[in-house]
C-alpha cells in the first residue's frame, strides 16, 4: 500500500483547515479591574480649536488623528478631560494644493504646493507650558505627496515638541 503525494497534500489540508477552525474558537481573555488610584503624570489630552470654516475644521479633524497616532512615540497617555497635560492646536491654514501640478512641474510651481499652518500649545493643569506654530508643506515629487504626508508631517513635528526634540 503506497500513498500518493496528492493524498497526503489532501489530508494535509484538510486537518489546516480544522485546525484554522478550531483553534481561534478556543481562544479568550476576560479581566476584572479594581482600582482607586489614577496615574494622571503623563496623560495628556487633545483639544482642537479650529472653528473658522468646515474645510479647516475637517482638516482639524483628520490631524487629530494623526496626532493620536504618533502620541505612542512621546510617553503620554491619552486621556479625556481629567488628563494632566491638556494640547490645544488650532488650524490657521490649509490648502491641499493640486498633487496633479505638483507631479507635472516636479514641484516648480508654487501654486500646486500643498499647506497645513497649525498652532499649538500645552498646557499642565491650566498653565501652558510651550507653545509653537507647525509650518508643514509638499511642493512636489515623482508622485506629487499625498494630503496624508501633510497631516504626517504636521502630527510627528508635534510630537517631537511634546517629547522636547526641540
């Protein structure tokens, strides 16, 4: 009695697939927490001011993000309004530029620049403690940048001014 390879691949196979059925089924986590106690040293919350027009409001918005995202670089903790440490930025300017333009004129054109002026200031508990203005632009390139570069760059000078890189 000889088996083929093709049978084997087909048994083979057929216990992967059990096994990818199975095993996540088997796993779980589940945790009870009792605390009385807050670690409010490094938390930190975001505040965004932008309020002159729905276009630098919605670009408000999506640097919010951004800026959530690179907070795991600086050692704060977000928090919500019991935060320590509270960051306010206001959006002062935005222009998405044209990314065609850019891409065409390899970013000789002014006028296809794209631009994102934030200021920013943090504040612990209520006294504010540094304040900056955040000047992130793209003029060009093979591809042009994209609008996620802008808010990119924006959110990790941020940073690296809570994390005092500057």
């Amino acid at each position: 009695m000889m088996i083929s390879l093709g049978e084997i691949m087909n048994w083979v196979s057929k216990i992967l697939i059990v096994l990818l059925l199975a095993l996540p089924a088997c796993s779980g986590v589940d945790s009870v927490t009792k605390k009385r106690w807050s670690n409010s040293e490094n938390t930190i919350s975001i505040v965004d001011m932008t309020s002159k027009d729905f276009r630098l409001m919605d670009a408000g918005s999506k640097l919010q993000g951004y800026i959530e995202e690179t907070l795991e670089m600086t050692g704060y903790i977000l928090a919500g309004k019991n935060a320590r440490y509270h960051l306010k930025y206001k959006v002062i300017e935005f222009d998405e530029g044209n990314r065609m333009a850019r891409i065409a004129t390899m970013g000789m054109s002014e006028s296809a620049k794209a631009q994102l002026r934030v200021k920013a200031a943090l504040y612990d508990n209520g006294n504010m403690v540094g304040a900056w203005e955040v000047d992130s632009w793209i003029s060009g390139g093979i591809i042009g940048g994209s609008e996620d570069n802008l808010y990119d760059f924006a959110a990790k000078e941020i940073a690296d001014h809570l994390r005092g890189d500057f």
